[in-house]
C-alpha cells in the first residue's frame, strides 16, 4: 500500500496570500493512500526539508508530494530531501502551486480548488513512480567556443588557461568580432584595438586552443558531456599551412573594388583580402562572389605571386568532425543599418551614417586615418547630430527594449568627435540617459560639461536634404515640446542593436531557446544567466541580449567557470528518464511485435533491433532495444508505438492516464 | 444557477510551453482558473488517447501546447504531434468528437502572455459551446448499463 506525504509550502507569502494552504493539506491529508499531510512556511528552507526528511522516516512514507514552486525551481532539492529520507529520489512529485495558481489567480474558492486539484493529480502520480537509478555517462573533457568576438575569446582563454582543450569557431576570416571594429572604448577611452589584439594572438598561440576561422556549426548532436559536432571549414582558397602572411597576394590582385565589410562599406578591399591588418590569423581568404578567376576563368595573379604556394583554387569546404563535452554560445549581435528608417530616408543619404561607421571614421586604422571626414564629400563636419533610440524603446518598430550600450558609445562619440574637431558642435538627441554602470555617469556629464555636447531631450521625427545640409526636425520636450531643427553636416544614428545574423538557424541546430528578437534564452534570468536550457550549453557576450565589453567579458569568464566545474568530474550522472522496450524473461514474450516504427521518429538513434535467437543460434525475432546511453527521453517513441510496448519513466503510461483520472474525477 | 465553469486540461511539454506558463506565473499575469496542466517531457510523447480519456474522464475542452516548429527540444518530437494530430482529427471528425474543443497550439519560454491568452479564449470558447454533456454521459452510461 502506498504510504505518501504531502508537503504544502506557503513560500512565505508567495502562495499563501492566494491558495489557503491548511485547507488544501486538510483535503490532501483525506485523499486515497496519504498517509500525511502538512502545510509549513517555507518548505526548501533547512527546516522545511528536516520536515520532510523525518516525517518520510516516521510515517515509513512510499513517495512525497512537495506542493510548492515549479519542479524546475526545486525538483532537485526535495529528490535530495526525499534520498536523505530513505526513499528512492524519483519517488518525489512537485505540485506547482505557485506559478501554475497562486501568481496567476486571485484568492478564492476557484483558485484552493486548483491546488488541491493539482496536489491530487501529483498523488497519484507518485503513486505510480519508480524507483531508478541515475545514470552515469563520461565527460570529454574539450569546449567548444562558438564566436570569436571578446566574449568567445575571453571563454576560450578561461577554459584553455584552466587546462582543458578547446575548438573555437569563428564565421568570418578572424577572430576580434565587433570590438575590434571600435575606435577607442567607454567609459576610459582606452584603444580597442590595443586592449584587444594581445588578447586575440594568445588564442593563437595557446596549445590548448585549436581555432576554426571561417567556418561555421554544420549540426550538433548528443548531450551533455558528449556532443558531436560538424565543424563546415569554409574555402579559403588559401592552403592555412603554407601561407606565410606576407601579403604579396592582396597587394597584387587587381580587383580591388569590392566594398570593405570591416569598413562597413566606406572603402574598397581586393577580392582576396585580409579583413584588417591585426586579423588572427593572419591568413587571407578569396572572396569567390567576387574574384575575376571564379568568375571568368582568367586572372590567377595572387597564385603568381605566392611564393610559398599557398594558393587552392580547387580548395572545397571540409567537415570537420570534433567530440566536444560543452559548448559556449558566443556568436554576438548586430545593429540595425540606416536603411531600416524611413523617417531618416532609408538609407539613401550618404551622411547620415550608423554608430559603427563613426567608430571606424574615429579609428586611427579607418578609412580616414582618424579623421572625423564625411562619406558624400570628405568635409569635416562642422555641426554633427547624434540619434540616441535611433529604432529601440519602439513598439512600432517593433523594438521595444532597451539596446543599453547606445547611450554611452553616443557620449564617446561626441566626445571624441570634439577631440578631433575642436570648433565643431555636436548634439545628441535623447528619450533619457542611461548610464547605469561604473564610472558611466561620470563619462555622460564629461561629454556635456567637458566636450560640451548639447543634449536635447526629444525624439527626431525627420531628416531631409536642403541645399547640402541635413535637415534635423525633432521636439525638445524639456521646452515645452517645442520643434527643433538643426542644419546637420552630418547625422549618426545609434541604431537598435538586434540579434546576429543566423542566430535562430544556429540555436535550432542546438535546441536552445531564444526570445521573439531572436537572442538566445538563459536558463533563468536571474540565477542562472549563463545557462541554456540545454544542459551542456551556455551562453555569453551580446547574442544573449545587447550588452557591453565589461558585461560580455563578465559573463563569459562566467562560463569559463561554469564548464571547468563540469570538467572537475570524469563522469556525469544523467537523469534516467528514459524509455524502455517491454521484456520479459525471456525476452522472446516481450510484447514488441517488431514493426520498427519507433526507429525513424527517434532524434538519437537511439533504437537498435535485438535479435532472440534459440539455442541453437536460429533468429526467432527481433524487438526493438532502445540504447540507454543514447536515449534523451522524450519520448516519442512511445506514442508511435502502436503496441504500446514502450514506455518512458517519470511518464510512464500509467503515470499519464492516472494523472488525467486524478485530475477530472473530484 | 451560478455559470458554466468548463474544465480545460492542457497537455503541455516541459521545454517550452510549461517553461511559457512557468513565465506567467514570474510575471504575475492573470489568467481563467478553469485550466489543470499535464506536463511531458515533449509533444511527441503525447498519446492522444489520453484526449478521449480526458474527454471521458469530464474535461470539456483540451489544449496541446509545446515548441514552435524547428525550436523542439528534441529536434522533432513537435513535428510528430502535429502530424499525429492531423490524423487524430480526422478519425475525431469521423466518430464524432467536437474537435472544437481541442486547441493545438505553440507557446514557447518566452511567451508567457501568449499563455495566458490561449487559456483564456480557450476558455471562453469553450464556455459557448457549454458543457460536453453527450461524451460525458455516452461513457459513463455504457460503463454502468
Ligand atoms: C557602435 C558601437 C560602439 C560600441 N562601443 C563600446 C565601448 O566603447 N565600450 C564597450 O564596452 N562596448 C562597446 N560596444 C559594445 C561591444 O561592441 C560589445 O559589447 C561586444 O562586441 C560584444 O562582444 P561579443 O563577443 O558578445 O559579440 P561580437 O563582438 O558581436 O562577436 C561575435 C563573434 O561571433 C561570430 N559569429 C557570429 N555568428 C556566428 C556563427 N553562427 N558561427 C560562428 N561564429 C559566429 C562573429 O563573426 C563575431 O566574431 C559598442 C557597440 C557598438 C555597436
């Protein structure tokens, strides 16, 4: 006879203030097989797991109903209660109370009998759980970095530097990301480059690192500990192993009108090029939509003038397969380009720039050399607008958050735009300032006091071309919404920053989740910000959501940690809810009738045929036979199965059903 | 005599939708009391006679709710339900199940709103079409006869 308990948690006020808890235990105390049954303020709390612990033991409990939060809040912590009673861990249930009913419903009758709707539903459930064991499956103990942008660098050199292995993955032909496009970094104006670039010749050189660059994820399978994945290894056209850097190549190749990506279109590259001169490695790649060979046959002169031979154009993309036992998100953001904005004329006047085009203007490295020069004329502009919220905080544009790093690169621009043009004015319009980090404040009051950057508060409803200027019209509304216009030499406008390109393809591939803008999803927002919900996966840097250096940084050291606690072990223990063939002994009465349907629905490859043969070595029949250390447990199989010989624990058949009894019959 | 409260269970999965409505709860949104949730480890897992068992057992309507296509935390267990459930439904139509009152749909972790919203147009749709009396009555009947 089942002998279960059931723990009411008032979570402080959380629940109770909603769900009257000492009723729902009175009723729960009456139902079929309770044994026992109390409520208690805060049931996680060491108290409330004593509670626990000794009322298993007393009443010589069969399995627990912990009425409470969400299982993915604290299912760990009462199966750990329930082990400390005696008990099997997976005799435990959670009944979620809390987010399921107390935080969506108002006190009242409706609302008790929810809970204890719920709460009976969990009791025959766990009437029905079985005992099981966990799973133990080994750890390769290498990471994969997938991004090199400061926060896959800072993850890479973390983990490396901790002593495992890792395969760093980069899409474009170097690693640096959009730090090493910046001129001069908030909130100290240090160089990023300089800061930067040490940093990115130590992935190079650390033997623990092996990096990919241009290249990208192909798939991604497995779990936890042990995932496998294909590495496509793009083309270069450039044999890695031979090229020496030496720039012989990009020198003399005579198609080099291509627009820059690095330059963000304000300069021209060859079609076999470097991205920029600092780049790791230093090794160029063809761009094949644009080389005169690919094209028509003709030209070949950077193989010419190789001298180690290091030009392929018969190279092809390569896969790469690696063993890796956790991965590290880090593939960045991207800002929206002007031509997203109608209101400042998609795009279409040269002048009107986005703040990662003024970041190159500012670098000493840029197409200017430093020079703050306009793109339609190589003036250097007197009068300079700035437009902060340029696209995010609009639910129109379908933009509602905050893009966070705007406001300060806005006030380093106008600074740095006053270091470089002394007579010149800048003014920056604004919905508010935000500058909430250390020595930001100060930063934004040094722009307006220092630099003397006019802030108006207000948005910018147009800009338009009168006779070589841009017309500003916006509303100063700390003047009583008063029309401004400014003759503008020139406008930057600090787009939304938004998710990477391929972000959602790339979180498919590996079953993370990600918000409606296409960051990806931490596992909690606040306990656990550098998790996915994908065990083994974690995230760092702004593909998570638009975040800073200090901040990207943070975090990915972050994950360093977290995956150098996953390596302190050699073995993992897997959570065993998995499916399972029916067998018997002998197995030949297993119930499986052979038909295979299960095989083709599995994710994992998981289902095997198990041949039964007589004694004398003759096959009688074949069963499916589902390998448990492949088996993720969702379960599809089990639906397929038209024999119903499979099932899957912690949601087996009769789990299910009595769940739905428990829930109607009242 | 007080409104017809219908009784709405939601098959959910664990990943998306039951995170999704996890989300509500975080975000205090408030929603129809009506609904009891069922979680799986995916959608795949579902077996839809447990939807007739639901029915039979005196549920009035039903929701199914995981991952949206392609974000399956299991690559494709959503993508069997879906094609399951096309089939489910037209054997429901054919025998004579009201498939209006079963609701297939996507929420994801992040979605806690959309939650909320689908309980409560379940709801309120279900409340039109009243309670599932001729199921009801058609099981219980033929057990006690
Ligand atoms: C105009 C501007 C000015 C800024 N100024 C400052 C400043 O002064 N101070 C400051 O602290 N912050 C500043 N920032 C913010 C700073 O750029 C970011 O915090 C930082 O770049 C985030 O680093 P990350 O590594 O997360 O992302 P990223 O820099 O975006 O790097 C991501 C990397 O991943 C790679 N990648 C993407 N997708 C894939 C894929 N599918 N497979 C493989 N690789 C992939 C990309 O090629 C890239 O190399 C500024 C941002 C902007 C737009």
């Amino acid at each position: 006879m089942a002998r279960i308990g059931v723990f009411i948690c008032h979570c402080g006020e959380n629940i109770s203030a909603t769900v009257d808890c000492p009723k729902v235990s009175e009723v729960a105390a009456k139902f079929p097989g309770v044994a026992f049954s109390t409520d208690y303020k805060y049931m996680c709390s060491d108290p409330g797991q004593s509670l626990v612990v000794n009322a298993i033991k007393e009443h010589k409990l069969t399995g627990i109903v912990v009425s409470a939060c969400s299982p993915r809040m604290h299912e760990p912590t009462f199966r750990r209660a329930c082990a400390e009673g005696g008990l099997n861990p997976y005799q435990c249930e959670m009944a979620n109370i809390r987010e399921h009913c107390s935080w969506v419903h108002e006190k009242g009758d409706k609302t008790d009998q929810k809970a204890i709707d719920i709460v009976r539903m969990m009791v025959e459930k766990v009437k029905r759980n079985n005992a099981l064991l966990p799973i133990k499956v080994p750890v390769t103990k290498t990471a994969l970095v997938i991004g090199g942008g400061v926060a896959g660098i800072q993850a890479a050199l973390d983990i490396a530097n901790a002593g495992h292995k890792v395969i760093m993955v980069e899409r474009d032909p170097s690693i640096g990301g959009h730090m090493s496009q910046l001129s001069e970094t908030f909130p100290t104006l240090d160089c990023s480059q300089c800061i930067l670039t040490p940093r990115m010749v130590e992935v190079a050189q650390n033997p623990n690192i092996k990096l990919y660059t241009y290249a990208e994820i192909e798939s991604v399978e497995g779990f936890v500990g042990n995932f496998n994945v294909k590495i496509r290894k793009k083309a270069k056209s450039v044999d890695e192993t031979l090229c020496n850097g030496c720039g012989m190549c990009t020198t003399k190749c005579p198609n080099k009108k291509n627009p820059n990506e690095f330059e963000l279109g304000m300069g021209n590259r060859p079609a076999i090029y470097v991205p920029f001169p600092q780049a790791v490695p230093n090794i160029p790649v063809i761009d094949k939509t644009q080389c005169t060979y690919y094209k028509n046959g003709k030209c070949k002169i950077c193989e010419k003038v190789c001298q180690p031979k290091a030009i392929r154009f018969d190279q092809e993309d390569e896969i790469i397969e690696v063993a890796v036992g956790a991965i590290a998100l880090c593939t960045g953001f991207d800002i929206k380009k002007t031509d997203f904005f109608p209101e400042y004329g998609y795009g279409k006047y040269k002048d009107i720039i986005d703040g990662l085009q003024f970041e190159r203007l500012a670098s000493a490295s840029g197409p200017t050399s430093g020079e703050i020069r306009r793109p339609s004329d190589g003036q250097v502009p007197k009068k300079i607008v700035f437009v902060a919220c340029a696209g995010s905080r609009d639910p129109a544009k379908g933009i509602e958050y905050c893009s966070k790093i705007c406001c300060m690169y806005t006030a380093k621009h106008a600074i740095l735009y006053k270091h470089k043009v002394h007579d010149g004015q800048a003014y920056i319009f604004y919905m508010d300032i935000r500058a909430a980090g250390k020595n930001y404040d100060e930063f934004t009051r040094r722009a307006i006091e220092e630099d003397q950057a006019q802030y108006i508060r207000g948005r910018v409803s147009r800009i338009y071309e009168r006779d070589g200027k841009l017309i500003v019209v916006g509303a100063d509304t700390l003047m009583n919404a008063q029309t401004v216009e400014i003759e503008a030499d020139m406008v930057v406008l600090a787009t939304a920053g938004v998710a990477n390109k391929g972000a959602e393809e790339l979180a498919q591939k590996l079953h993370v989740s990600y918000d409606q803008h296409k960051f990806f999803s931490e596992a909690h927002p606040k306990l656990k910000p550098v998790e996915t919900n994908t065990a083994g996966i974690y995230l760092a840097g702004a593909c998570q959501s638009p975040k800073d250096i200090p901040e990207s940084v943070a975090a990915a050291s972050g994950v360093a940690g977290k995956i150098a606690c996953l390596f302190a072990n050699s073995e993992l223990t897997r959570e065993p809810l998995i499916a399972m063939v029916d067998r018997q002994a002998p197995p030949m009465y297993s119930s499986c009738t052979g038909c295979f349907l299960c095989q083709p629905v599995c994710p994992y490859n998981a289902i095997e045929r198990e041949e039964v043969k007589d004694r004398n070595g003759n096959l009688v029949r074949e069963l499916a036979f589902i390998n448990p250390g492949l088996c993720q447990g969702c379960g599809t199989c089990v639906a397929v199965c038209k024999s119903k010989s499979i099932d899957i624990e912690g949601y087996t058949n009769l789990q299910m059903y009595a769940e739905v009894d428990a829930l109607l019959n009242s | 005599m007080s409104e017809f409260e219908p009784k709405i269970v939601a098959f959910v999965c664990n990943w998306c939708t039951y995170a999704g409505a996890d989300l509500t709860g975080t975000s205090r949104i408030k929603y129809a009391t009506n609904v009891r949730i069922v979680r799986f480890p995916c959608t795949g897992r579902i077996d839809y006679m447990l939807l007739t068992k639901a029915f039979a057992s005196g549920a009035d309507g039903i929701i199914v709710s995981g991952c949206h296509p392609n974000d399956c935390h299991y690559t494709s267990g959503n993508f069997h339900a879906r094609r399951r459930w096309m089939v489910f439904k037209k054997l429901c139509d054919f025998m004579g199940i009201d498939t209006r009152r079963i609701v297939f749909s996507w929420v994801s972790a992040a979605e806690g709103v959309k939650w909320a919203d689908i309980v409560n147009t379940t709801v309120e749709e279900v409340r039109k079409l009243g309670p599932y009396e001729s199921y009801h009555k058609l099981s219980t009947q033929d057990i006690l006869a």
